[in-house]
C-alpha cells in the first residue's frame, strides 16, 4: 500500500476535484437553466484533469523514484490512479446526484425530448444514475489511460 500511496492520494485529489467541478456547473446552471450548453463546457473539466494527472506523474517521480522515471513507470502510475478514481466514481456519482444536482437527470431527459435528440424512453434510460455510474467507472479508465500514456511522456526523466 505504501508503494501507492502517490497514486492513492492523486486520485482523491482527483475525485475532489470532479466534486467541485460539479458545484461549478450548478452554479453556473449547466444543470439546469443552461443545460443545453452541458455537453460542450462540462468538456473543459479536461484541463484540470491533464493537469492533476502532470502534478501527480512529477510527484511520483521526484517523491518515490529519486528524480527519475521511464514512460513504463509513468504510464503505469497513471493506471493505478485511473483505477481508484474508477473505483471512487460511483461514490462521486452519488454525491453528484444525491445532494450537488438532485433533478439532473429530469433536466438532461426533459432537454433531450424538447429538443428531439432523443425519444422519452432513450433519454431515461440513458440519464439516470445506473447508466452515470457505469460511464464514469468506464470513463475514468479509459480517458485516465490515454491521458496516462500522454502525460508519461512528458514527465520521464532519465
């Protein structure tokens, strides 16, 4: 455990970070009043993300591997985070939807009828906190892999 605890940390840190970005997009009606502007600025969470992913790679390499680190040793440090915070996202989800944005997915299902993008049945069975935890899980490991792979790159060291 002690030769996560970088990663452990990252991935709260992570986590946390997601939670605040929610409060944000509430705030700023992306929940609700603006929730047709949802899909394209709920996309610049990424920045953050890239970012936590670049500090936590250059702790790792300056904390745990004495300034040095291969694009492997990167690479797969960004796994583990990527893992945990798919292990986190469910509680994150809940927090989400339970108590930051509670009529979400009546918005999301109200817009996407309004608006024709999807049918009344494809909008409740896509907006709804089974079908948000299980993208989140996934989603996690699959944008935390890629954005592992990248980052890795920049941060090895020889």
């Amino acid at each position: 455990m002690k030769n996560f605890k970088t990663e452990i940390k990252w991935a709260i840190i992570f986590t946390i970070a997601g939670l605040l970005w929610m409060v944000l997009e509430k705030a700023l009606g992306w929940h609700d009043v603006h929730i047709d502007k949802h899909p394209i600025y709920t996309n610049f969470f990424a920045l953050i993300a890239i970012a936590i992913f670049v500090f936590a790679l250059i702790e790792k390499r300056n904390k745990d591997l004495s300034g040095k680190m291969t694009w492997v040793q990167g690479f797969v440090s960004g796994i583990i985070i990527s893992v945990i915070v798919a292990m986190l996202s469910p509680l994150s989800q809940y927090i989400t939807h339970e108590y930051i944005s509670p009529d979400y997915f009546q918005n999301a299902i109200n817009n996407a009828v309004e608006n024709e993008i999807m049918t009344q049945e494809s909008a409740e069975s896509f907006f709804n906190f089974n079908s948000y935890r299980i993208q989140a899980a996934f989603g996690a490991l699959g944008a935390g892999i890629v954005t592992a792979a990248i980052v890795s790159l920049f941060v090895r060291k020889k």
